[in-house]
C-alpha cells in the first residue's frame, strides 16, 4: 500500500448511498418547467451534467420523496443505459431530485466529491460494478453493488490535486465537443441556405432549377465482376466493408447479381434505420468500385461534385424523409415498397452550373474535414484520459498537493 494511501468502501466513505425515486415517478411529473427538477440518466455524463430534458416534480411529489433531495457535492450514478458513468451535483443544481439513479453523499473528511465521481468513472470503478457476477456482465448496477465498491484513497491534498488534473481535461474535451455541435450547427445552416440555393456564393449567377433527380442521376446498372468487396451503408459512415464494420460478410454466396457501385454514386438503402425510417441516401466516397446488395439502388451523379450536395443533403433525416415520403409505400411488416424508378421521381432545387456545384461541394469537404479532425482530437484526448486516470488513481503516478 501507498504511504498514507487507504482502501474503504463507498458506504464507509459516504454519509448516505441511495437510490432516487423509483416507484412510478411519472405520477408526479409536471410540464413547463414548473416544479422541481428531477435528474435522470439522460442528464449525467461522465463528470457532467446535461442541461437538457428535464423533468419536473410537482412541489407534493418532491415532499413525498425528500429522501432522494440533492444536496450541492452528491455523486450522482446512472443504473442503465450507460451503467457507472457519475457526475457531481453543481451548487446551481442543488434542490433537485432524482429518479431511478444511485446518489451518494460523500463524507467530506474523507473524499472529495470530484475524486469520488473519477473514481467511479475509470475502469476501476467500472470493473468492479459492472464485473461478471455468475459469468453474466450486469446491464444496470442496484445500490449494493455500489455501496461495495472499493476505492483507493490519497490523503486530501492528493485528491484535490488529482480532481484538478482530470478537471482539465474534462475541460479541453467540453471545448472540442462545443466546437463540433458549432460544426455541426453550420452544416444545418448550410443545408438550409446554401444547398438549396437560398444564399449564393460571390461570383456565381447561374440557374438553380428544381428538377427530378432522373435528371441528374442516372441508374448505369453494373454488376459485381467477382472481384469487388460487399459494402454495407451506414448513417455515420457512408459505405463501410461489411467484415470491418459489422464483423462479418452478410452477404449471398454467389454475389454476380449485386450491384456495382462506382466511386461517387449515389447509394440507396431500402430498409428504415434509425432516424431515417424511409431508408438512407449516401454517396459513396471509396476510392474503387465496390459492390453492395440488389436491394439497394445505385445512381451516377452528373457530376461528382453534385453528388456531394445530394449526400449533405440527406445527412439530414427530415430532409431524407421529406423527399422520400411521397415516393414510398410502406409493407405491412415495415418493409419500403419503391423502385429505383419512382426513386428518382422525386424533386429538388439544384444548381445546373458545375462550377459553382463544385465550389459548393468544397465547402461541404472542409466542414466535413473539420468535423473528423475534431472528432479524431476528441477521441485521442478521451484516450489518453482514460490511460491518466488509470495512472493517478491507483498512485502509478504521484502528484503533489
């Protein structure tokens, strides 16, 4: 053991562990914001607090469950959907309740809130609430599995130097996450303004026109050569191998039959997914030719460019479903009746000038550009902290107070 380093459990650490409100909460919810907040798991994230989809109390629901009334410095934990994550409950959210999570009530002479909620947060702490416990890994955690968990623990001053290590990187991971849902607001503002011809860029005056798209995409109707790999296309990621993404091949045996797909044509998949219940619309931006299932429709842009424009387009799912609404029957089992015919019947406002197409597509390259370069900073930073964590909380690495 560390020189003045103990370990304690978190019931021997805390005043009180506990779980909020879990016996139909709903009976005392109330609407406009009137009342008193109550968190859920949807608003603690990992040594934060999401400022959004609250639900109220009535002021009688929140006295008849004063037990779970938060105090400024409670560890709050979420039980399912993201087991283990914690944050600290902040001094503007003091007063709250909650509902089905475990909250904790640090004992100040002992541990820090901050440190507590890190604690929680690294693979320690997640080991050991979410281990296998008879061979199965539990989805959600009750309050004894949390009340057992043991942490290490450095004297005060060590704490609060920890906490404030890991507060720095929580910080510059809050600026690069601001700065992608700004990305993120501009590509909206784009998709609105400038993709539809609404604002035009300096120098360009030529016709924007709302035509069918079997004016601008044309269905060429190769298929598989035997060489190609199967694709598969995803709302995130456009056209992805199907053995990297999903871990294996879905496809037929015999893949002759399967549609060729050419670098920059527009894909088609007729299944709902997610956000986009009518099916996705992406082109593809793999640099050969592919091939994916007969299922799904592949056309050639005009050009390249125009086909970038489409892609920004219906990135976005009320776009996406806005245009394939009226073209789409749907099956009794949720299956999409339409044919690659009718797909293209559908209308949109669209620039006939190249040029300006292919400036146009420029601007959606660098946002698109920016956004991976930030999401590629975001994913190296939460690495390296999960690794610094790893090294401060067990006393790897020593800090000094």
């Amino acid at each position: 053991m560390l020189e003045g380093w103990r370990h304690a459990t978190v019931e021997e650490i805390c005043q009180r562990v506990s779980v909020g409100i879990v016996i139909k909460p709903s009976q005392y919810y109330v609407e406009n914001g009137e009342g008193i907040r109550a968190f859920r798991s949807a608003n603690i994230g990992e040594n934060k607090v999401f400022d959004r989809d609250w639900v109220y109390l009535s002021k009688a629901g929140h006295e008849a469950n004063k037990k779970s009334a938060l105090r400024e410095g409670d560890v709050l934990v979420v039980r399912s959907g993201a087991p283990g994550t914690a944050c600290v409950v902040p001094k503007e959210f003091a007063g709250s309740n909650c509902i089905d999570v475990v909250f904790a009530r640090p004992d100040s002479s002992q541990v820090l809130p901050e440190y507590l909620a890190s604690y929680t947060n690294s693979e320690v702490g997640k080991q050991h609430v979410l281990g296998n416990k008879g061979g199965l890994a539990l989805q959600h955690f009750n309050v004894g599995a949390y009340k057992e968990m043991v942490v290490l623990l450095p004297p005060l001053p060590e704490q609060r130097k920890i906490a404030e290590i890991l507060r720095t990187w929580d910080e510059a991971l809050e600026k690069l996450t601001a700065l992608r849902q700004l990305n993120i607001r501009r590509r909206v503002w784009f998709r609105t303004h400038l993709f539809t011809g609404k604002v035009r860029l300096p120098g360009f005056t030529g016709e924007w026109r709302v035509v069918p798209l079997s004016e601008v995409l044309h269905e060429h109707g190769s298929k598989s050569t035997g060489a190609e790999e199967v694709y598969s296309v995803s709302v995130h990621k456009g056209l992805v191998n199907q053995v990297e993404h999903l871990g294996r091949s879905f496809s037929a045996a015999n893949t002759d039959h399967y549609n060729r797909v050419l670098p920059g044509d527009i894909v088609y998949t007729k299944s709902p997914t997610g956000d986009f219940p009518l099916g996705i619309i992406k082109q593809s931006k793999i640099d050969r030719e592919v091939i994916v299932s007969p299922l799904y429709g592949v056309f050639t842009p005009q050009t390249y460019a125009l086909g970038v424009i489409l892609d920004a387009l219906f990135e976005s799912p009320l776009a996406a479903r806005n245009y394939l609404h009226p073209l789409v029957q749907k099956g009794a089992k949720n299956t999409i009746a339409v044919t690659n015919s009718q797909f293209l019947e559908g209308k949109l406002r669209l620039p006939m000038d190249p040029a300006e197409q292919a400036a146009v597509a420029d601007i959606v390259t660098a946002s698109h550009a920016e956004c991976a370069g930030i999401d590629a900073e975001i994913e190296a930073l939460t690495r390296q902290k999960r690794g610094l964590m790893q090294k401060l909380l067990t006393g790897e690495w020593r800090v000094s107070p």
